[in-house]
C-alpha cells in the first residue's frame, strides 16, 4: 500500500528538492548576542560570494533560525522579521537574495509568556524544516521579490506524519538538500530532517567542532565558501 502524503495537496511521490537550509547567526552573519539592530548586522566576508553560486547551481536559499531573543523579551518577532529584510536586501544587491525564512522564537525555560514553550521548532528540533517543506510542496513559498517569512504553524501531528512520510520509500528523494550552521544543533536538526549537514568554522563553529564526536557531521569548512563548493561538488560527482 503507498503511503498518502499528510498534508493538503498530495504531491507525487519521487519529489527531488534541492535545497541549502542555513542557519543565519554565525554562519550567514557575524554572531552578535541577540542580534536585531540592523546596525549590529555584519555579513561574513564571502558569504554573498557563496550563496550566488548555490542559487547559480539551482538550489533554494532557507534560513532555518532559533530567535530566543524574542522568547526572553528583548526584541519583538517584527524586530527579528525587520532584521531578515535588511539581510535579505544586502544579499539580494549581490545577486544571493534568500527564498524564505523560518524562525523560532521560543524557549523552554527562559521564555516569557506564550514565549516559554517547549516547542516542536527550536533546533535541534526539526519543525521549522518541515515547515519549509510543507511551504514548498504547497507552493506557499512566492517567488517574487518579497521574502517569505514564518514561524511553524504544522500541528504536533502533521510534523509527525510528515516525518513519517519523508521516511517511507514515497517520500521525497533529499539527496541535493543540505543543512549548514555553526552550531551541533542546526547539524543535528538537519540529520534528523534527514539531509546531510555541513558544520562550518565561522561563529562558534570551530569551538563545536572541537567538541563535536567522530562522525556527528558530514562534512567540516572553514567559510560558508568552501562549503556552497563542496555541495555543488557533490552534485557532479553523483
Ligand atoms: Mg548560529
């Protein structure tokens, strides 16, 4: 018996995504404690560089992003979607403009109000790549010039099926998607998604990669450059 999708509307089975899901603090700009003034906003020397040649090479952009800043009050989700926008244009002057944003903003202990959640999103959770996906095989994410921007709304249930589905021999085929961040958390949410994770030496990289276990990664670089190289590496010798 094939196994259904979860969600609404069915996609065909034997889909072929090609997607980088990033993590943006530390590995798309310069880690700043709760960043949220454009002012304070840095890119990373080859960044822009780097993700013009994914976008050459076909893959959608994903910002995949744990904001427990606004959990701990000290900045407004409208901050945090402020900020992406201000990344998003500067990336965008350079040819590398992003195709969505997730973000989560909760946090299960220093969370204040409807904030303090154990939630389903955080990394190394893995709901907002479902979510991203579940946009996608929607068609919910647009394409024009405007960035989409969202929490994860998939019930507790549907992440669940989703996972399920993603599992199943009908589920999408993740060869050409890939998790990069700075942190064992964005590597091990993008694991648990089921995508090969890339740990890079920008932000806290270098100190996680010190402290990271044999194997706990697919693959270690030092700058997001030599990553986005390594992934379009992959795709031609497949
Ligand atoms: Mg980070």
């Amino acid at each position: 018996m094939t196994k259904e999708h979860p969600l609404d509307p069915n996609p065909k089975s034997g889909w072929q995504p090609k997607i980088v899901f990033l993590d943006r603090d530390g590995t798309i700009n310069e880690e700043v404690n709760y960043l949220y003034k454009p002012e304070d906003l840095v890119i990373l020397p080859g960044v822009p560089e780097a993700l013009r040649e994914l976008k050459k090479a076909g893959y959608l952009l994903i910002l995949i992003t744990n904001q427990a800043g606004i959990a701990r009050g000290y900045y407004t989700e409208e901050d945090c979607i402020r900020l992406n926008l201000v990344l998003d244009t500067e990336l965008k002057r350079a040819g590398a403009g992003l195709n969505a944003v997730y973000y989560c903003p909760h946090h299960p202990e220093h969370g204040i109000g409807k904030y303090k959640l154990h939630c389903h999103c955080r990394k190394p959770e893995t709901g907002l790549l479902l979510q991203a996906e579940a946009d996608l095989m929607s068609c919910r994410i647009p394409s024009g010039d405007m960035l989409y921007q969202s929490r994860c709304i998939l019930s507790e249930a549907e992440q669940k099926a989703l996972s399920e589905w993603n599992r199943s021999p009908e589920g999408p085929d993740f060869t050409n998607c890939f998790m990069i961040g700075d942190k064992l958390g964005d590597i091990l949410a993008g694991r648990r998604f089921g995508v090969r994770s890339i740990l890079v030496g920008t932000g806290y990289g270098e100190k996680e990669q010190r402290a990271a276990a044999a194997g706990s990664y697919d693959y270690y670089a030092d700058t997001l450059k030599e990553a986005a190289k390594w992934i379009i590496r992959q795709q031609s010798i497949r």
